[in-house]
C-alpha cells in the first residue's frame, strides 16, 4: 500500500473542501508547484491532483500549473477533474502524466470509458465517489441513483485495472476512513484500488493496512498532511515496513 499525498486546485491555489462542497473551502498554499516539492522531499513517489475548477465546469482549467509540476518535480501524477472528452484525455497525457482520472463520464457514458480504456490501458484509473453507497458526478454536486457495487463488475469488464474509491461523507472530516464500506468494494472486486477519504492519523493507516486486501493498492492522504496531523514521511516508513 502506498501513500499518495493530494494536492486539490482550485484557482490556482492549493485549497481542501469538506465533504466535496464547493462552499467549504480552505487555501492552505498559494503554490502548487512548491507544496508538490515538499511533498516529493518527504518520500512521496506519486502525487495525486484534483483540479477542482475543472470538476466544477466540465473541463480542466489549471493544467499550465499541473503541467509544470509534472516538468518540475520528477515524481509521478495522478490527475483529475474534468476530463470529460477525448481531447482531453490525449492532451493530459501528453504532459507525461502516469494516470489520468475519470469520474462523471466514466458513469454516464460507458462507450467513451471502453474507448480510452481500450487505447491507454492501465494509464486510466476511474474515481468513484460515494455518498451512502451511490456515485456522485459533476464535482460531487449530484448524486446518481447507481451503486458503487452495481457498477464496479462492469467496469472491471470493459478493463479498468485501477480504482480510487472515495467516501464523501468522511472526507475532509479528520475523523477516519469507512472501514466497512471500504472492505465492501475490495471484497467485490480484483482491480487495485485506491482509499480516499477520512485519513486523519497514522493509526487510520494503520487500521487499513489491516484490511490486509491484497487489491488495496494505495491510500490517498489530503487535509491530515495539510492540517500536520500526519506526517507524510512517517506514513511512507510505516507502509514501508508493512510491505
């Protein structure tokens, strides 16, 4: 299991929402580019960014800022928000990108995530965020009527080989992970996944290296590495150990 530290833009600035809502929102850094160096200097192998504008509009508005830690940093990047065309999705892995991230699109239209799964393979992760058990799109502003559940079989059909899987309700919240819910979607499913969502102390890390799930690829770090109650490099030596 790997710890990826987050780096959500909105602006152009590094912010962390509570729950996904636009409304509560919380500038921690005025440089993406400098926190994505900090988060490299700490151990980190692979960052995750959201661009949190393109989530919200359908289309990604800060990649001039992700394309230049992509250049800047030597790490690998994981991104999301807005990736909703084709287009899109060749000019973001233009930037050299590891993965890029699916989430609205991938629901609503299944032919479009056959298609780019079927021309860049394991370059294509999908990002189920859920609410009770259901999917939420447009930048976590609607909730759909599909289970995370119902939907991961099918996904795993047309090739997806990476999941990150996202409990909205813990997110941001400082107040630890769903476990249940989160054993729920590894017991359905051999794809690797990714944890998002409710990470809060070293021992929350802990309790998901426990799950002791052999798919539980990662687990994605956000407000406790910004809020300094979890320290990247301690994370990164205990999954170490663990491994």
């Amino acid at each position: 299991m790997i710890i990826i530290p987050a780096i959500d833009i909105k602006n152009g600035k590094v912010v962390r929402l509570t729950q996904g809502q636009f409304a509560k929102e919380k500038v921690y850094d005025q440089d993406p580019l400098s926190v994505a160096q900090r988060w490299k200097q700490q151990g980190a192998t692979l960052i995750h960014i959201v661009d949190l504008d393109g989530a919200e509009k359908g289309k990604p508005q800060n990649l001039a800022i992700i394309q230049k830690i992509q250049r800047e940093i030597g790490v690998n990047v994981q991104m999301g928000g807005g990736i909703r065309a084709m287009e899109t999705v060749q000019e973001v892995l233009g930037f050299g990108l590891m993965r890029i991230i699916i989430g609205t699109r991938a629901i609503e239209d299944k032919e479009f995530l056959k298609d780019i799964l079927s021309t860049y393979g394991d370059k294509v992760a999908v990002s189920l965020d859920c609410v009770n058990g259901y999917v939420a799109i447009k930048g976590w502003t609607t909730v759909s009527h599909v289970s995370a559940l119902s939907i991961i079989p099918e996904l795993e059909r047309l090739g997806l080989r990476t999941l990150i899987y996202t409990d909205i309700a813990t997110d941001g919240m400082l107040q630890g992970p769903n476990l249940k819910s989160l054993a729920e979607i590894l017991a359905s499913t051999s794809v690797n996944v990714i944890a998002s969502g409710g990470i809060s102390q070293i021992d929350d890390i802990k309790q998901l290296a426990y799950v002791n799930a052999k798919n539980l690829y990662g687990v994605i770090i956000g407000k406790a590495l910004y809020e300094q109650t979890i320290n990247l490099s301690d994370a990164i030596q205990l999954c170490s150990k663990k491994e």
